[in-house]
C-alpha cells in the first residue's frame, strides 16, 4: 500500500518549529483575556463594533460611551476612546459628545438592564430628537452582572434569578420590545434587530452595525442595532445549549431582521418616480 502521506512522529518535540500563520486578532481590541462568562455572546458582538469602525477607518474618530453591565469589563481592552456612563444614562452623554464633536462618530453599548430598566426614557427622547448617534443593545433578557434576574425584555417563560419558574405575564406583565418601541419615531434612520449565535447571524450583525455607523455619518439621524446575545449562566443551562436557547426562546419573540431603514424608503421612492426608457413617469 502506497503511502501518500508522511507521518509525523508524536514521541518526541517536532524539529521545525511551529510559526504563527497570520494573526486573527481584532486590532482595536488590546491583547489579554477578558473577564466574561464561558458563552458570552457580548465580546462577539463587540469585537463585531470595533471590527466595523476599522473597517471604515473611524477608530481615531470614534467615541463610546458604555452603561453599566458584564460588558464594562470589557471595554478598557478597546483601543478606542471610551467614556462610562451612570446607569442608563449613556444615549444623553453621547448626545453631548455628538454635539461638541459632531465629526466623531459616538455610539453607545447597554444591555437590556442598563437601558431598559434603568434607562429608558433616556433612548427614547434621544431616539425623538433624532440625534445623530447609535445607540447598540446587548440584550438577554437577564441582568447579568447583578445576579440573573429579570429585565423589562425577559421573555414569557424564561427562567431568571427570581422567575424559576418562567417570566409570567399576569405576574411580571409583557416584555419590551426595544426595536419595535423605537422605530416609529420620526428622528430614527435606521434601526435592526441580530444576534451572535452563529455564523451567519454574525455575518448580518456586522453588517447591520457597519451601516448604522455609515448612516451616522453621513448625517442620517438616529441609528439603533439590537444584539441578541447569549447568557448562559444566566438562563441556568449548558454553554453548548446557549445559541440553540437564544434561536428558540430569545429570538421567537425579538424577531432578527431590519426593523426600520429610511435609506430602503427613500431609494424605493426615487425608484417609483424614475423614468422608464421612453421617458414617461412610472407613476402615471
């Protein structure tokens, strides 16, 4: 039997040695160890932001501006400027920002509690006066950093630190739907809804946050991306079971997808208005 392959002796060290083929680290996040839970699904989402912003060649002109969460430890490994906000406050110190800076690009990073919960009247008005500024939600429906319990975005059923028995609606009333709350208001440009929990999700989701930072800054207004991401420390399951738990009970009613584009609408109309090739109006 012709052997095509050369096989490698495992019983003693290799006499070459082994050199790095290319380095798949992201260039703004700075090299060492974060400190988040095994199946986090927050460092994909934010190695998603920063990969976008080199992308377009902003990091020198980027500002974010961080609630308070597990995400927190995370951002003193970005090598971009980074401000922290109080609880919840972080759309109304990028408002500032934005506005004694209006050529940077400033977004902001809160989970479902620091937003939700703790926030919300700050993302809608920022939403109303349609700044100029994106605001991106992780969002799990637990408050991962004190504990595991309950947010305003918790599914029906989902079990939390204080719903063993699954969030019940008699009890603990509906869920917010953020990007459904949001994408009526007049200011806001664009606004979807993705999630990290696997290949092609996280292909969409940079995307997504690539054009809510290019809407941004060609002046558009208001941009919003919702990350679903995985907790599964909080949800009480295995790491492994975490993206299929997100698919099924997360996503089933935070629906993945582009809730609202104003870009789509515009080019839509001047379609319905273009001329047809013998000149006539397509809209008569």
């Amino acid at each position: 039997m012709t052997q095509l392959l050369p096989v490698i002796p495992s019983s003693e060290p290799p006499t070459r040695p082994g050199k790095v083929v290319d380095d798949f680290a992201p260039r703004l996040i700075l090299p060492g160890e974060h400190a988040l839970c095994p199946g986090c699904g927050e460092p994909i989402a934010i190695r998603s932001v920063v990969e976008m912003i080199d992308e377009l060649e902003l990091a020198a002109r980027s500002v974010g501006v961080f609630g308070i969460g597990c995400y927190t430890a995370f951002s003193p490994k970005l090598d971009v400027e980074v401000l922290q906000a109080l609880h919840g406050r972080a759309p109304s110190l990028a408002t500032g920002v934005k506005r004694a800076k209006p050529d940077c690009l400033v977004f902001t990073v809160q989970g479902d509690g620091d937003m939700v919960n703790e926030g919300l009247q700050e993302v809608i008005h920022t939403a109303a006066r349609g700044e100029n500024v994106t605001c991106i939600l992780l969002n799990n429906g637990v408050f991962g950093e004190t504990g595991g319990h309950m947010t305003a975005t918790t599914v029906l059923g989902q079990r939390t630190k204080n719903t063993l028995e699954g969030r019940d609606a008699k009890r603990h009333g509906y869920p917010i739907l953020m990007s459904e709350l949001l994408a009526p208001l007049d200011g806001v440009a664009f606004i979807a809804r993705c999630a990290v929990n696997n290949a092609v999700n996280i292909t969409r989701t940079r995307r997504w946050i690539k054009q809510a930072l290019s809407m941004q800054m060609a002046g558009a207004g208001f941009t919003f991306i919702e990350v679903l991401t995985m907790c599964p420390t909080g949800w009480f399951i295995e790491t492994g079971e975490a993206p299929d738990y997100l698919a099924d009970k997360i996503a089933a009613v935070h629906a993945v997808g582009v809730v609202k584009d104003i870009s789509a609408a515009d080019k839509t109309a001047s379609d319905k208005t273009a001329p047809d090739k013998t000149g006539s109006d397509t809209t008569r």
